[in-house]
C-alpha cells in the first residue's frame, strides 16, 4: 500500500474517470484536485506529515506517466516544485453500451418513426436508449392530459439521464428539442405546450424582421434605454445592431425563444450580449450559449471594453448572495481576452476582492467622457 497521498489521489482519478465515457476527458484544475486530496486528511499538518505537495506532484506525475492523465500544453505551470500544469485532462474509462438504430427502427415501430438518416450514425447510446424508451411507454399509455413543456420534460424524464441537463428543462433546451426531432415527435405528439414569455426589443421602423441579421441582448433596463438612445442618434461610440433586445437578467433564458416566434427556424442571426462584470452576469451569458447552443451567440466586446476600462472607478463590492462559478468566469475571460489583452488581469482582481462593475457604468455622461 502506497503513502496515503498517492492512495487518496488514486481513488478521487478512478472515481472521475469511471463517470466519463471512453474515448471522452475531461479537464481538471490541478489546485482544485489537491484541495480535494487535502480534504481526505484530518487538517493541514496531517496531509503535510504525509508529505503534502511534494508527494501529490510525484504521483500525478506518475499518473501522467502512466497514460491516466494528459497535460495541457496551453495551460500555465503552477510555478511551485515540482512544477505541474495548473490544467490536465484526465481520460474517461466508462464503457459505452450502445444500441443499433436498426433495432431501435424495428423495436419500437408501432409507436415512433425513427429515420436513421436523421441520427447521422448506426448505433445510439444506452442513455439515448432509455430516453426514447421512456417516450415510447408514454406513447403506449395514450394519456390525454395536456402540461406544460416543462411539467412534461419532468415526467418524461425523471429517471434517466439527460445530457447534464435538469430533467424539467430538458425539453426546452436545444439538446432535448433535436432529441424528439430524431424520433420523429412534436410538443403535440407528447401532449404538452410551451408558453413564451415575450421580450422586449426595439429595431428601426424601416427595418423587416425578414431583413434582422444582427441582434444586440442587454442585461439591464437602462442600459438598453441608453443604448438604444445612442443608436437612434447614430452616436459614434455604439455598435450598430438591427435589433436590440432587453434581456431582463436570468429571464432572457426563457424568454429566448421568443426568438422562433419571430424568425422560425432561422439560426444564421448574429447575437451579441453585454451586461454586468460579476459572476451573475457571467452565469446568464454561459446559460444561454449552452441552452440555445443552435444560434450564434458571443459577448459584446466593444461595450465589455468600455466598462473594463472603467473598472477603477466604479468597481464596487458584491452587495447580494451570488454564486462565485469559476468555469463560467474562464470561458467569459477567454472569449474576451481575444480582442481585450488586460480582461483576464481585471476580472481575475474583480474575482479575488469580490467587487463588480455593473453595466450602468456605460451611460450618456462615461460615453461622452470618453469621446472627449
């Protein structure tokens, strides 16, 4: 039996890699594996008596030796020693029990018009299998009683995995939308119906939705009141958009789809957002790229810049309960970084002292400020 380090390390790789599928990874914040490595110890002293970072860099070595993990070439040293990636992938051992779609075809034809055309490969998954199980017994039971999409999604759904998405959402996310599309199903066939909650939005008079290709989502009320003021006047500072949309915090990811209500099936519309630098913000913006990953959305760099570059006058501390996610802080920092060099240095110091710079700091009086 190996040090207690190396023995504890060991477990939490193995726990990780039997819940990814083979063939999958999955990357991995070396600081927050040790965290957990710590963790198993009665305190400090204990996992630093057992050999502490020396011995947990040792034996992650080994594992990478070992093929059990990758490093990441990009990702940055941890500049301590021995020196590791603060990122490494660790590889997926998980089976995969696969279904042929042909027998899907056969199995479940009284009920379903499953066309192999649509799936783009020969066998499904066996999560896949037991979702489109579940909507076949439903289909079986002739039930009559129509719900709400997502009461719906819920009782579907309940039981079975669905591809990290929690089961009453599933429906209404484009994951579970192309799901029935493959097995040939409508809201309708599935007795449920989907309420939009419409948005508000502001385009020119003269311009047709049909003729819509660029699409402006802002956070916040006033700063789409300001925002759509500067268009009007064709101020030289704002980005022109076809159509401004005010996103009402968190109720842009429901009220999204209001989006096929007024362009149907079109996804080829460019979408930007903007709103505030702080980890609420940060959570909206990653919600919608993942539940409407169909479309084309990104960050507004050009007003993200501004209030960046306002950062030290009007960085404040977080005054509410909000939930420090880190993964969605890295991928708004690496979309911006691309065209804002000084993003990550500002948002990782926001991150650390807790503080936010909310998107009101782009107003009539900074705007002007800065035109000066």
């Amino acid at each position: 039996m190996g040090n207690e380090i190396q023995v504890f390390l060991k477990r939490i790789l193995s726990n990780y890699a039997e819940n990814i599928e083979e063939g999958k990874k999955k990357k991995l914040d070396v600081s927050d594996l040790e965290q957990k490595v710590k963790e198993k110890f009665r305190d400090i002293g204990e996992y630093r008596k057992n050999g502490g970072y020396k011995v947990f860099a040792e034996s992650m070595i080994e594992e990478i030796i070992k093929g059990t993990l990758l490093e990441i070439n990009a990702s940055k040293n941890n500049k301590r020693i021995p020196e590791l990636k603060q990122s490494m992938w660790i590889l997926g051992k998980k089976k995969r029990k696969e279904r042929d779609i042909q027998q899907l075809m056969f199995e479940f034809s009284d009920e379903l018009a499953i066309d192999s055309k649509k799936w783009n490969k020969k066998f499904v998954s066996a999560e896949e299998y037991k979702r489109i199980k579940k909507v076949y017994q439903f289909l079986k039971e002739k039930k009559n009683e129509i719900l709400f999409r997502e009461e719906r999604s819920l009782m579907l759904f309940k039981d079975v995995d669905t591809e990290g998405i929690e089961a009453e959402k599933y429906l209404s996310y484009y994951k579970g939308k192309a799901f029935l599309k493959r097995i040939g199903l409508t809201f309708d066939d599935i007795k449920c119906k989907k309420y939009s909650l419409p948005f508000d939005y502001w385009k020119p008079r003269e311009k047709r939705l049909n003729d819509v290709c660029s699409v402006l989502i802002i956070e916040g009320l006033a700063t789409y009141r300001t925002i759509i003021g500067l268009m009007e006047e064709e101020h030289t500072f704002t980005r022109q958009a076809d159509m401004v949309i005010w996103g009402y915090g968190y109720r842009i990811l429901s009220s999204f789809e209001y989006m096929e209500e007024l362009f149907g099936e079109r996804t080829d519309i460019d979408i930007k957002y903007f709103g505030d630098l702080d980890p609420e913000g940060f959570t909206i913006y990653c919600q919608l790229k993942e539940r409407y990953e169909n479309y084309s959305i990104s960050l507004e760099e050009t007003y993200y810049q501004f209030i960046l570059e306002q950062s030290n006058k009007f960085a404040s501390k977080i005054g509410k309960e909000q939930h420090f996610i880190r993964a969605n802080r890295d991928k708004v920092v690496k979309e911006l970084e691309k065209s804002i060099p000084f993003a990550k240095t500002i948002i990782e110091t926001l991150w650390k002292e807790k503080k936010r710079v909310p998107q009101e700091a782009l107003n009539r009086e900074t705007v002007k400020e800065k035109s000066r």
